[in-house]
C-alpha cells in the first residue's frame, strides 16, 4: 500500500492492525488541560513504560485528535488507567463529544491535568519531557511524578477489537 509520506509499505492497514490487535492492552484515558482551562481525554490503549529509572511512561496520540492541543499546551498528562466494568467511560472518551467530562468527579494532580476520581484502578500523572512526531501520531513521553494503584481493583482490557475482562491463568 501507499503510505502517506508516499512511500510504499509492504503491510496493509488490515494486516498491521490485525497484528496490533493480538496484543492484549490495558484501556486508559489521557487527560490534558489547555490553555482554556478546559478538560479534554481521549480512550488510549498506545500507552507504556519507557523507563523505571527515572520512571518515564509514553502515550501515542493521532494528529487529529482534539485532545492534542491541550496536551501540547499542557505541561503534563495523566494516564487514567480504567477498571473492569469502565467500559461505557473508554466508549465515551473514544467520541469527540465536547462534554465527556460532564458525568464525571475529577480534579486537576500535580501534573495539571485531569484525574479522574472513579472508573480507574490505577493513575500515573507525567510532567511532559519530550513530543516526537512519529507517521500519524505524536509521541508524548513524560516523568511519572505520581502514581497510585489499586491491587484491589482489576484493570478492564482490550483485545481484537473487544474490551474484555481478565481471568487468571
Ligand atoms: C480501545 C481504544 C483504544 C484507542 N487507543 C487510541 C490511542 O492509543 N491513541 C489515539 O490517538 N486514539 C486511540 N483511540 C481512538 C480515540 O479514543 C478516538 O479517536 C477519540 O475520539 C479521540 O478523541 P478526541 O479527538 O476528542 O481526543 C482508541 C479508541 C479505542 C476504543
């Protein structure tokens, strides 16, 4: 296929996300406050742990996502890491709606941006070190300056298109 820097890749858009999709993920929302004091998240399951000494996380974000703006203005991002039975909240903050936050308790931690108050079984709040353009997305990496977890609570999951709930093995 044709990509949109006009080279040619040898893997077509079905193919990558049917790999990408084997990948069981942990379903998050990103959280940013812009310039105009107003909340914006976006659903993410491209999110992961870049380093544990400092401890660094990234969040890959589409170009034409209205989050973005306010990610970049922002100083800080948080990653809202949703619970088992959250999945009308990742439905929700997969929209574009302007009042995702409308139903919702939060407060603004120590990175700036939003912390949601329920639907979570962990939080990592990230002071921004570094934006790298990358294809189709920006690439945000940032220090973990707070986290809090819940072992208590079991995280909801994503796989092959289906938000899922975990077992053990
Ligand atoms: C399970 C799931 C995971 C997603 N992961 C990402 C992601 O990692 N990055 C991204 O940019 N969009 C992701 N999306 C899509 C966004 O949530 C969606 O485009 C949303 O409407 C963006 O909202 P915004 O434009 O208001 O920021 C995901 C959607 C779902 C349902």
């Amino acid at each position: 296929m044709k990509t949109s820097e006009g080279l040619t890749s040898q893997v077509s858009v079905a193919d990558f996300t049917a790999v990408m999709g084997s990948f069981p993920a942990g379903v998050t929302v990103v959280t940013g406050l812009g310039n105009d004091g107003l909340p914006r998240g976006l659903t993410s399951t491209a999110c992961c742990a870049v380093s544990l000494d400092p401890p660094m996380v990234l969040v890959c974000v589409d170009k034409t996502s209205t989050t973005l703006l306010a990610l970049k203005e922002g100083a800080g991002f948080v990653v809202n890491y949703l619970r088992e039975g959250a999945e009308d909240v990742a439905r929700l903050f997969a929209t574009k709606s302007d009042a995702k936050f409308a139903d919702l308790t939060w407060s603004i931690g120590s990175s700036g941006a939003p912390v949601l108050g329920d639907h979570v079984c962990a939080v990592a709040e990230v002071r921004t070190r570094q934006v790298i353009e990358a294809g189709d997305h920006w690439v945000f990496i940032g220090d973990v300056i707070g986290a809090w977890a819940d072992p208590d609570l079991q995280p909801l999951a994503y796989l092959r298109g289906q938000f899922r709930h975990l077992v053990a093995a």
